[in-house]
C-alpha cells in the first residue's frame, strides 16, 4: 500500500470516531433553540471630552435556531453624554458569531471631568426568546485636559529705561477639565540685559480664572523702540501652554556729550580770530539729530562768534562727530590787553530741545606792544661841529596795554647824542615828550644827514620800534700858513733865496687855499696861486725870493698870505725876513 493511501485511510478513520463521539455526546445532552452570550471589547478605554470611544460588541448564537437580536444601552448615559449601538438590530444564524459597534460619545468638558471613569452596560435581547437577554459591561475614562485662556486690559506700556512695565493678566482654565498647576515663562528677543519679574506658580480649577503681574524692566542702556514679549501660562502636563504677546514700548531718552578737541582757552591777538573744536557724542537711547547754536547773550561788544556747521544730523547711539574749526571768534580790532571773553555754543537734542549741552570758550586778548617816537618840528637840524643841537621827541604807546617803553640811540653816531629821559611806563593810548639833544665833534667833516637812530623797546624786550634824526653839519673853513725851517735868510743883491711854506686845512672838509705875497719888496718872490687840499691836509710849497740887483742893504720882510678859496674870512698870514747883504765897493783908478 501507498503512503498516500494509508494517510488518506487514517483521516477518513478519525472523522468517523468524531462524528460517532458527536453522536454519543448529543444524545446525552438537552438542546436549546434560543442562547447567546455577548462580551465587550475593549472593556474600559480613555477619552477626552467631546471624542467618541467605539467598543466592539461581539454576539455569539449559542442556540439551535437562528436568532435576531436587539441591542442598546442597559446603564445610564452621563448627563451630555451619548451612548448606542449600531446596528441596533442584528439576526445571526445558529451557531455563529457577529458583532456590532457600541459608540460613546463624550460629553464637553463640562459634563466630563478628567479622571472621571464611568460605567457603561450594553443588553442583547433575544427576538425568538424574551427571557433571553444578555449584557456586558464596560467603562470609558475621562483623560485629563490642559488649556487657558490669556487676557490683559493693556497689551502695550511705555517706559523709560530702568523702569518697570508692569502687566496685569488674566489667565482662565477654560480649556481643562481638571484642577491645573500653572507655571509662568516668556520669550523674547534682544532683551539680553533686561530684567523679567514672573509670577509664582498658581493652582486653578476648571472655569476659574486669576490675574497676574508680569514686570519687564528694560535695561538702562535700551534702545528706543518697540519689544514684543510672549508670556506662556504652563500647565502642569508639561506639554500644554497658552501664550499672550505684550509691547514694551522704550521712550527714547535723548542724551548728548560735549567734549572739548584741543584747548578750550586760547590766546587771541586784537582783530584776529581764533579757532574752537569739539565733539558732539549721542549718549541717548536712539538715533538723533543736533542744533548747534552760539549764545548771543555772551558775546561782548565788539566782538564777533560764528559756527561753520550749525546741525549735526542723524548721529547713532553712542556715535561722536569731531566739529574741527566750527567756531570762529574774532577780537575787535580795539581789544584791550588781558580781556577775556567768554563764548558758549548751545547743542541741543531736535527730539527734546530741552536736552542740550554747552561748549565754553575763553578767547584772551594778547597784549600788542607798539611803541612809537615822533619828532615834534623837523628831524632834521644843521650845526658846526661842537655846536648843540636839540630834537623835541613825542612818546606814545599805540598797543593795547600798559607798556614800559625804554630809549637808546643807535648807530654809528650814537655817541653824539644824549636822551633827556629815557624810560616812561604809559598806559595804552597815553604819550610823552622828551628831549635828545647831538653834538657833532669838533673833527666831524661837512656833510648832509648824519643820522641818529632813536631805539623805542617794549617791555616785552623784542617789540622794537626806531626813528631817526639827522644833523646837517656844516663847513667850517679854517686855514694856516706857516714857515718850515728859516724865516729869515740873507743874501746879496742878485741872489735867489728859498722858503719853505706850510699850508694846512684846518676846515673840515675839502678847501683850496689861494697864497699871495705881501710887502714891500713882494715882487722880490714867487709862489704858487693855489694849493688843493683835502680836510686836515698839510703841503709845503717853495717860495722864491731873488734879490734885486739895486737892492740896499737890510731886512726886508714878505708877508704871505693863505685865503679859503670859499670864504673870505678864514685867512692867515706868515712872514719871512730877506736881509741884503753890505756890497763893498772898490775903486780901481788908473
């Protein structure tokens, strides 16, 4: 035999021995037309408010008939709840199962508080059997909800820097079903170094509602502008959270800094102008613009302040303009020495113009030294040498301050003068007079415009200030005629004799002398007509005597004269002495 066929053998053999225990069973037993039993799946489950479980009802005909079954709730439905089975009605074949749908439909948080499990029974009743009906029982559990609600009166304050915004905030449980721990936090950006006062932790029941402060204090370097802060209410399942966005609106604050570039005290010369520099630093919370304005109330008469820039524009926070030269101070051309004035410049915020700051210049008039000599009458004299001359001078300090005014002569003829007073302290504007009286030396040649130099020295030792004088000194003529060596010679008649002649300048300057002979026996000598001679000169010239031939014996005297050629009155005279000789006579007689 095949193994097929005995496999085939031994299954037929095991249907037979069941169907005959069947058999034996059956015929021990009481048939029933109508049974069932019916059970629930799952038995319990967990919702939320307002979602609806479905179960599965599954329905076993343990009869011998075919049967129809009517299902519904058996327990009570939860006030707002609600409760069926689809289909209602369901007809099921003897000895077979089927199922239906149980739908429970939650009610809203209201009716369904968290954690709350309610009991729930589902009947089947036999159509064929009215006594045969069966439940099963099951729950559905409340799951626990979290959710608020967040409200403020205000959702913007305006603040200034380093102040509190306090928020008022209403939080409502409106969204649980359940008692909520609620905690509090907040994000936010570019609020680093500000500072955030929370409120502590509270405990709410469904529908009850707390208000709560929530401070933010912006820091004392914030910028102006608007901040938007989103504070969270919590709840305790740490997954839920509501969120509330407040604006924290930061006054601008405007804020300035001036700073001095350089000196603010300067030296200023009469008419002259100076120059002042500073910088403007915008030490406010935001962007602003500046007005820049010399105090009129401070300038002294006469003088005169100017800016070159009167705005600066647009400055960021914490940004500084360097105003190199913007403001011009000019001194009168009158200032007196030592005067000191005293300029402000206004810079003022264009946001609040009652935010402003000064800038404070001191200009201080220089003292101008500027001496002054003037001649009263002319500056110019003439004289002989050795003669005294004088000169009336006038002394005036032209600067602007007291000046200790001192006089020198200078120059090359220096010596020839003497100052009558020669140191006077004048306030400035104030004069005096003096005296300089000159002498030429005796020896001063003949010449136009010797000068003499007046020296005016100011106090300060390097302002000086000269004037001149001049003297014409004029020619003096003055000559002499001496003989050099014999002025007395002897010889017989016939004879030559020579002289010899001196001749000096005496004047002081050039001259030509003109030399004539005088005296009886005059035409006995010859000299030069003319002798050039410069200042001081000295020339001897010859003077030739002949002898006349008819002379008699004894002394016969020359006078020779020397005249200026110029001036008449300078002459000398000096004589020489011609002595003929005694001839003796001899006869010779025949």
């Amino acid at each position: 035999m095949s193994l097929n066929q005995t496999n085939w053998l031994a299954i037929a053999l095991t249907f037979v021995l069941a169907g005959l225990f069947f058999v034996l069973i059956s015929g021990g037993a009481e048939a029933v037309d109508y049974k069932h039993q019916i059970s629930l799946s799952p038995s319990t489950q967990e919702g939320e408010p307002e979602e609806t479980l479905t179960y599965t009802v599954t329905i076993e005909n343990q009869g011998t008939n075919d049967d129809t079954y009517h299902l519904g709730i058996a327990s009570t439905v939860p006030t707002g709840w609600s409760m069926y089975v689809l289909p209602a009605q369901i007809s099921i074949n003897d000895d077979t199962t089927s199922t239906v749908t149980l739908y429970v439909e939650i009610g809203n948080r209201t009716n369904a508080a968290g954690g709350v499990t309610k009991q729930l029974s589902v009947y089947c009743q036999s159509a064929g059997e009215s006594s045969n009906n069966e439940t099963a029982a099951g729950s559905a559990k409340v799951a626990k909800i979290y959710g608020t609600s967040l409200s403020s009166g205000s959702t913007q304050i305006s603040v200034d820097p380093n102040n509190a915004a306090t928020f008022s905030i209403t939080v409502i449980n409106d969204k649980g079903n359940t008692e909520d721990t609620i905690t509090f936090s907040q994000t936010s950006t570019g609020t680093d170094d500000w500072s955030f006062t929370l409120p502590g932790s509270i405990s709410l029941d469904a529908d009850e509602s707390s208000t709560v402060s929530f401070s933010i204090t912006p820091d004392i370097e914030a910028l102006a502008g608007l901040k938007s802060i989103n504070f969270f209410a919590n709840s305790e399942d740490d997954e839920t959270s509501y969120s509330i966005s407040v604006t924290v609106r930061v006054n601008q604050l405007p804020a300035l800094e001036v700073t001095k570039v350089g000196s603010s005290a300067q030296d200023i010369e009469s008419g002259k102008r100076v120059y002042y520099s500073f910088l403007v630093t915008n030490k406010g919370n935001a962007v602003d613009s500046f007005d820049i304005t010399v105090i009129t109330d401070g300038i002294p008469d006469g003088w005169e302040a100017s800016l070159d820039n009167d705005e600066v524009s647009s400055l960021g926070v914490g940004q500084s303009i360097n105003l190199t030269d913007v403001l011009v101070v000019k001194a009168p051309s009158n200032a007196a020495a030592d005067v000191v004035a005293t300029i402000q410049v206004k810079v003022s915020s264009q946001e609040n113009t009652s935010v402003s700051k000064t800038f404070t210049s001191r200009s201080t008039v220089l003292q101008k030294f500027d001496p002054k000599i003037t001649i009263v009458g002319g500056d110019t004299q003439s004289s002989n040498p050795d003669i005294e001359v004088t000169y009336n001078l006038k002394i005036e300090n032209q600067g602007n301050g007291e000046d200790e005014i001192s006089l020198s002569l200078t120059g090359s003829n220096s010596t020839w003068g003497t100052l009558g007073e020669s140191s006077f302290t004048l306030a400035a504007g104030a004069n005096t007079t003096t005296t300089l009286r000159v002498t030429a030396p005796e020896d001063t040649t003949a010449q136009n415009g010797y000068k003499v130099t007046i020296k005016a020295t100011s106090e300060d030792a390097t302002t000086i200030k000269n004037r001149d004088v001049f003297l014409n000194v004029n020619q003096v003529y003055e000559v002499s005629v001496s003989v050099s060596g014999d002025t007395t010679q002897s010889g017989d008649p016939g004879d030559t004799l020579s002289y010899s002649i001196t001749v000096k300048n005496k004047g002081n300057s050039d001259d030509t002398v003109t030399l004539s002979l005088e005296g009886a026996m005059s035409s006995w000598g010859s000299i030069v007509e003319d002798v050039d001679l410069e200042q001081g000169q000295s020339m001897t010239v010859n003077l030739t005597v002949n002898i006349d031939e008819d002379a008699v014996v004894g002394d016969n005297v020359i006078t020779v004269n020397g005249t200026s050629e110029d001036s008449f009155t300078a002459y000398d005279t000096s004589s020489v002495t011609v002595s003929v000789n005694k001839q003796l006579e001899i006869l010779v007689r025949n």
